[in-house]
C-alpha cells in the first residue's frame, strides 16, 4: 500500500531552527520526526512512501541515501511551487504512480493511530475518503468534524464559536482515500483539501471519519514540538533511549527536568534545563537557566532564556536575559 506524506511546509512556526533543519527532521526523543512517522505507516501496512517536498527537499536526500526507512520504499515528489495540501496530494501520487487505495498523512502530527484500524473502517464503510479525528479541549482552535452514527461527515466547522457545533473531535492528519479521489486534486495548481476537496466529497455523501482517543499531538509549534518530545521520550521502552542521550555530557550539579537531552550536548555546571529540548551539539553554559526552549547552538555562562529557540548559528550571550527570543532573530518577510 502507497501514502503520501506531506513534508512540503516552510516551518515557519519553528524559525530560525527551520532555516537550516526542515521541520519533519527535526528530532522527536532523538530520532526524526519523519522516520516516527513512517514506521508508524509501516506497522499499518504501507510498503511505499511518496514524500511531498517543496521546501529544502535536498537534507530528505541525504537522511535517506538509499531511498529506504526500514522496510519502506521512499520516493520525491518536489514541487516548483506551493500547492497546497490538495495541490501536493495530487502531484505527488501521480508522480509516483500510485493506484489503489492510499494513505496520506501530515508530516508533522505524531500519534499512536492504529492506520490498519483506519483502513479496515474505510473499507467497511464504502467511503471514497475517510479521515482520522482525535478529540481536541479547545474546538475553536481547530476545523472541527460532525459525522452521523455510521461515521459519514455531515460538515466541517473552522473555529467555531460557543454553540456552533457540538462536536468536540478535530481532523487528525491521516486520511484513507480511493484513487478515484484523485479526480478532485489534479495537483497543477494551489488547492486546499481542507476547504475544496473535502467539502466536495460531504456535498456527495463520500466522506466517512473514524474517531480515536489514542495520542496525537500537531509537533508544529515550538510549545508542541517540545511536549512531543517529552511525551515519547517518556514511553521509550529500551534503557539506552533516554530523555538524555547517553552520548550527552550533563554535569552533575546540573538540575534537568522534563527535558529531552541529545547526542553530544555539554550542560555545564549548576545550570537548570526545564521542559526543554537541547538537541545534537548544543552547548548550555555553567550557571544557565533555560525554560521551555528548544536549543541547537550556544548558552553562555550565565545567560537565562525562556520560550526561546536557538538555531545551530544562535548564541545566548553569557549574563543575558530572553523571553520569547529567536537566536539569530528571524528574517522579516
């Protein structure tokens, strides 16, 4: 079985780490976020992967030489310009010649969804598509879902307000699809599948949706990328993955909590790292205090942040303070 992956987006969320590291790369408990993903594929069945590049798609090159991530076969589909998620969807699988039914998933959504269980639901209920949802606290955060007792999609709500809907349950990121859906996504110009393509399938009939309570967490922002990595780390079964990586050199004065530690990371003395992320080759001064920020470069001695992010060229000069900062500050569009 075939899916699409979309890994085309700009990171934009997690600037300047992005600049240099596209966003599914980016490690989740030392491993990158593409790999979790597509053994999660694997485990459901997929044998082939189409990524939807756009952006940077050369270090996807290099992280996978031999166009293989454990037993699955990797294919590109490289965009010359944006197209959206309809857009990308339809590109990538007829690049990649795909037929049959097919799975596309979001490149940067981690979850225990059990893609075999979504795919058998489908298949039951006859849908040309069928996507995932997970129950969300906040609805008017998210586009939500509202589907009769056998699953069929009724509408979509974006944002709603109090009383609008009462649907609790968001569209997840991972959907099932016949290649007849193809039909609606010729991949040659900008197209959302959020707002055209799924409405066009409600308006139909053809949209089904499975709901799960199982993980699931959008590793896009920098508060959710950071909480995803905590997360998983937690629930890593092998003694050698650890929140701090055993080739991470934390001195012991250092105070670390709710934390993920990478390969080769220098935390100095009496230095407090909470709900952070440092990853490969970071470096955290004596004395430093660090809060909620991920870090690739340099904290001097000292020097106290929170909520920030630290690209591989940033440095936190030794004695500073920073709330909410970006190391370099992030280019003005």
């Amino acid at each position: 079985m075939h899916a699409v992956v979309l890994v085309g987006g700009f990171g934009t969320r997690l600037r300047p780490l992005t600049y240099t590291i596209p966003k599914p790369l980016l490690p989740i408990a030392h491993v990158p976020m593409i790999r979790r993903l597509i053994n999660r594929l694997e485990q459901g069945g997929v044998t082939d992967v189409v990524l939807a590049l756009g952006f940077k798609p050369e270090p996807f090159f290099a992280e996978f030489p031999n166009n293989m991530c454990g037993g699955v076969r990797l294919k590109y589909a490289v965009e010359s310009t944006p197209l959206d998620t309809a857009g990308a969807i339809g590109f990538a699988a007829r690049s990649a010649r795909v037929t049959g039914t097919f799975i596309v998933a979001n490149g940067d959504v981690m979850t225990d969804l059990d893609v075999a269980m979504l795919v058998d639901f489908h298949r039951r209920s006859g849908a040309r598509a069928t996507i995932s949802l997970t129950p969300v606290a906040d609805p008017s955060q998210f586009g939500i879902v509202e589907t009769d007792a056998s699953g069929k999609v009724l509408r979509f709500v974006e944002k709603p307000q109090p009383g609008e809907t009462e649907s609790r349950f968001a569209s997840a990121g991972t959907y099932v699809m016949e290649e007849s859906v193809l039909e609606f996504m010729p991949g040659t110009e900008k197209l959302s599948i959020e707002r055209v393509t799924f409405p066009q399938l409600v308006a139909q009939g053809e949209l089904f949706a499975m709901a799960t309570s199982g993980y699931w967490i959008d590793a896009g922002r920098p508060d959710t990328y950071v909480q995803a990595n905590i997360d998983i780390a937690a629930h890593m079964e092998s003694p050698t993955d650890r929140a701090i990586h055993e080739q991470a050199n934390v001195s012991a004065t250092a105070h670390v909590v709710d934390s993920v530690i990478g390969a080769g990371v220098s935390v100095g003395d009496h230095s407090t790292v909470l709900h952070s992320v440092i990853l490969e080759g970071a470096t955290i001064g004596s004395d430093a205090h660090v809060e909620r920020s991920i870090v690739k470069g340099s904290v001097g001695n000292g020097a106290r942040i929170e909520d920030c992010i630290v690209a591989p060229d940033g440095t936190v000069e030794a004695g500073s303070r920073s709330v909410g900062g970006r190391f370099p500050e992030i280019e003005q569009a």
